[in-house]
C-alpha cells in the first residue's frame, strides 16, 4: 500500500461553508481532530497514540517514497501550522515576513517563509540561535532583548507570525506593522 500520513484531523461535515470552501479546519459542526475528539463512530480518537486509527480519505496524505517518515511527520504538525498562515496571507517575493522565537515552530517558519520567497526576519529574545536562523533562510535577525530593536524595525512587515508561548507585549509588535500588517498568533501562552 502506500505510505501515508495524517494531519490534526481525520473527518468533518463536508458540507458547511467552511468545508466546501476547502478550510474544514473550521468546520461549523466541529472537526473530527485526531486526538482528544470524538470520531463518527462515538470513540474517542488518540491519534499517535493508537496502533490503528480510520481515516477518511480525503484526510490522509501520500508520502512520497523518497521523503523519510521521520522528516515528513513534522511537516504535518508544525509544518502545516505555519504553511497555513504563510500560504494564508500570500507570502511570497515582496511580502516581509517576521517570526517571533526560532524554536520547534519558529524554525519551520523561516525554512518555508524562505522556500515561499519572503524576506524573512527573526525576531528573539537574544542573539543565541543566530547562525541558526540564518542557516536556514532568515535575512536578518534581531534581539528583542535590545531596545534599539522595536524603534529600528517600526513599520517594518507585512506578516508578523508569533510562534512562542511566552506572555509578550503584543503592543510593541503591533508597532513593527507596515499599514494594513498582520499579526498572527500560534504559540499561544
């Protein structure tokens, strides 16, 4: 058979607005999530935690045999979470993408805002993870830590996308808006 993966969720209505526009992640009735829901059949799911798990079609993904299971699983939790935001709001060559905190998601992040063409910044609280961030495709990286960092870049992106779970003065990043910028939360404290 084939080699599959499966994302956050494995069913939904199919048929509310949300579902037929494609974006079933916001189902009215409620996404059948892959873990902690409630499954058609009335079971709960556990996703990764199951030996086997049914899946509706339409939500499985093939992989292809030259992708190596282990590199293609993160691309179906943190890949998709920051693709989702990134594809979303159609980042691309032109479009100044910033992302807060270069961790399990941050780093996802940068390599698909780069892949996608955007002029990617790293935004962290200090210099450690630099050479990182830049390895894997940012253009510049900033320390928040520096106050300097907040009046240099004011006005400064297009997309803002917060991937860190710390409680942050989201005040002084919405200043770093260009006019008609958006602020994206995903590590949410």
């Amino acid at each position: 058979g084939d080699r599959v993966g499966v994302g956050c969720f494995v069913d939904s209505c199919r048929e509310c607005n949300s579902c037929t526009r494609g974006i079933e992640q916001y189902c009215k009735p409620g996404a059948n999530f892959t873990y902690n829901s409630i499954g058609k059949d009335g079971q709960p799911t556990q996703g990764g935690y199951s030996e086997a798990i049914v899946v509706d079609e339409n939500y499985v993904l093939r992989i292809p045999d030259v992708l190596p299971l282990d590199v293609a699983a993160p691309l179906l939790c943190a890949g998709i979470t920051l693709y989702s935001p990134l594809r979303h709001w159609n980042a691309g060559a032109n479009t100044r993408v910033a992302i807060i905190g270069l961790g399990g998601l941050g780093h996802m992040g940068v390599k698909l805002g780069a892949a996608m063409g955007a002029d990617v910044t790293v935004l962290s609280q200090s210099l450690k993870k630099m050479e990182d961030g830049l390895r894997l495709g940012a253009k510049s990286y900033y320390a928040t830590a520096d106050p300097d960092t907040f009046r240099k870049l004011r006005g400064g992106f297009d997309l803002i996308l917060n991937t860190v779970s710390a409680n942050l003065d989201l005040g002084q990043y919405l200043n770093l808006l260009d006019v008609d910028g958006t602020l994206v939360e995903l590590g949410i404290p």
